[in-house]
C-alpha cells in the first residue's frame, strides 16, 4: 500500500472528537456577519427592479378607444417568458408607469403586446394614446402573474373552463381562451362591454373554433345579471374572471353553487383605500409629517406633499411604494405575502397600527 500524505495528519483529524479549526473560524465568521447584516436597516428595494427596453413595433386601433401595442425588444432577440394572465409595468415618456395584461401568444417570445383603453387625455392612457409612436423606446418591467391559468390537463377536478370578461378585461383572458381553443379543450365564454363597437379583440374572438361564445352588448340587452353571465357554468367548472369587481364577490358566490371548483379573478381598477382609524406618517428623510383620514391610502396623504413618491400598481402588490418603517407598527394588508416584510410599509395599502408611524422616506 502506497502512503500519498506528504505531511503528517492533522490531529482533528486523527481524533473527530477535535474541531476543526478552520471550520470553526468559518462558522464565527458566518454568524458575526448574518448578525451585522440583521441589525442594519436595509431600505426595501421595488420588487422587480429590472426593466427592459422596448420598441413600439405597431400600434393598431381595436376597439371604439382601445389600441393594441406590440413591443419588440430594443436589444435581446428574445424577451423573457410569461405565461397567460401575466402583466407588465409599463413606463411612458413622461416618467408614469401602469400596469398593463399582456394579451399576445406566450409562445412567441419576439414580442409583446398590450391593449390600452382611453381613459382621460391628462392620464397615462390618454399619453400612449395621442403621444406615443411607432418606432420609440420605452422601458417596460418583467412579466408579473397575480392571475395564473392552470390547464385541465393538470387537475382531475377540472372538467371545463368557463371565463367571464367584461370589457377591456379580456386581454388578461384572451391568451387562456386561445390555449383552450388550440388543446380542444372544453370551454365557454361570456364577454360584455358597453357597445361591440367598444369591445376590443371581437373578431378575433368570433373566429374561435367554440360556439359557446356570448356576447352581451348592454347598451342594447340592459345589464346583465350573475345569472346570465354564468349560465356555462356547470359542475366541474373552473371560473376566470376579469372585469368590474364589484361583481367578483356574487359571481364567485353564484359560481360555487353552480358546481364551479374553482373561481379566480383579476381586478384592473384600482381598489378604494382600506378604511381604518386615520393616523399620522412622518417621512424622515423630507422632515415633514403627514395626516391620513380614515378613508385616504398612506400614498394619496403622502402625493400632497412628495408628488414624485414611487408608486406603481395602488393594489399592494408591486412593491414599488414599500418603505423601510423607523418607528411605529404597520398593519399590513397588501396582496402579495412575499412583499410582508418586517419593519416595512405598503403605502398603498397598508395603514398604522399605532397612532404615528415614522418611515423612511
């Protein structure tokens, strides 16, 4: 037997009992700097601080003040995945950034598009409307999904999918009901709006191999009811749903007892503030205070005294208005569970347990 050890052999190692040094070293390196690194306050950081930059490669009318919007990236070839329901930030000219369903083909990773409806000339809408042109760079962020689509094929329960949009809510819907339609899977739709002028992607919709496609133009057949919206839905149903969310809560009600096993929506306006007992905020940073009613977001006391405060989505689930919380207890009520960090506020919707926070803003 050939000896390759060169130099004698470590007593640790010749008795495990020992510890090693140089591992002991490492251990109390390790726990001193987890240690220094808790103890310092870290401002939070946007959640999906990357952004891309894209061109517009057409802008194309749809709908009675709707545009549809195909980006291409300025750079990479390909732009990142995303799968159906997924949206992205997008930031125009003039610095504003909204929250847009992407409404394209996940497969096709050369583009993005977007439809945008006309809300005000002075909005963000109202610039991607009359300023935003063919063959300019924006900057865009990474796909986000807060309204997965889960296949049939993957769940024993499932037995068909029926989808509900009203309005421009069918452009987080249109990219499921054309996977649906591509596998022959069983589904339904219902799609209201004010006028068919006003409904975006009709054509494209009433080319569909499905004849379970109904259309409800209310200026013409009144309002509908939750009855008629969900009259395709049976049990076994899995139920997508986006358009006025006042209507979310019965149609998820209505839906269950129909059989549904599964309801899931998305929301595209912004929801009101979170009613609570109003509060104090200081922004220690401007050294200046701020009262939020009872009925009034963190964020709107705040735009009255910073109007370049950073914020994005108004729904708790961007992060992009999260601040670092100095002294005071948050009552925390965003949407996303990833984004409840300690010591740390949504301005948007989270408001104070006590009767003064200070942040780091």
């Amino acid at each position: 037997m050939t000896d390759f050890y060169g130099q004698p052999v470590p007593r640790w190692l010749k008795h495990p009992r020992w510890p090693d040094p140089v591992m002991m070293t490492t251990k109390h390196i390790l726990k001193t700097w987890v240690a220094l690194t808790r103890a310092t306050p870290q401002a939070a950081q946007p959640v999906n601080a990357r952004k891309l930059a894209v061109i517009v490669a057409a802008k194309t009318r749809v709908a009675d003040d709707v545009v549809a919007i195909r980006l291409i990236p300025a750079g990479d070839p390909h732009l990142p995945d995303w799968d159906p329901g997924a949206h992205i930030d997008v930031q125009t000219r003039s610095g504003r950034t909204r929250q847009y369903s992407l409404c394209g083909d996940p497969a096709d990773r050369s583009s993005y598009t977007i439809a945008v409806r006309r809300l005000s000339d002075h909005g963000v809408s109202g610039e991607i409307h009359d300023r935003l042109n063919v063959g300019e760079q924006i900057t865009i962020g990474h796909p986000r999904n807060l309204f997965p689509f889960a296949h049939p094929a993957f769940s024993k329960a499932t037995t068909n999918l029926a989808f509900v949009a009203g309005g421009i809510g069918i452009t987080a819907i249109l990219p499921m009901i054309e996977i649906a339609d591509r596998t022959n899977t069983d589904w339904s739709l219902t799609y209201f709006g004010s006028t068919l002028t006003r409904m975006p992607f009709l054509d494209q919709i009433r080319r569909l191999s499905n004849p379970r496609v109904t259309v409800i133009p209310t200026a013409d057949d009144g309002r509908p009811t939750t009855k008629r919206l969900l009259a395709a839905v049976r049990t076994g149903s899995a139920l997508y749903y986006c358009g006025p969310v006042h209507l979310a809560k019965p149609l998820a009600e209505q839906a269950r007892a129909a059989g549904a096993i599964g309801f899931h929506f998305e929301r595209f306006t912004t929801p009101p503030a979170a009613i609570g007992a109003p509060f104090r905020i200081n922004l220690a940073r401007s050294a200046t205070s701020v009262s939020v009613a009872a009925d009034q977001s963190a964020l709107d006391a705040i735009l009255t005294q910073l109007p370049g405060a950073p914020y994005s989505c108004r729904q708790g689930f961007c992060g992009s208005c999260r601040v670092y919380v100095r002294n005071g207890i948050p009552d925390g009520r965003g949407a996303a569970r990833f984004l409840a960090a300690p010591n740390t506020m949504l301005l948007c919707t989270d408001r104070a347990v006590t009767s003064e926070i200070t942040v780091d803003l």
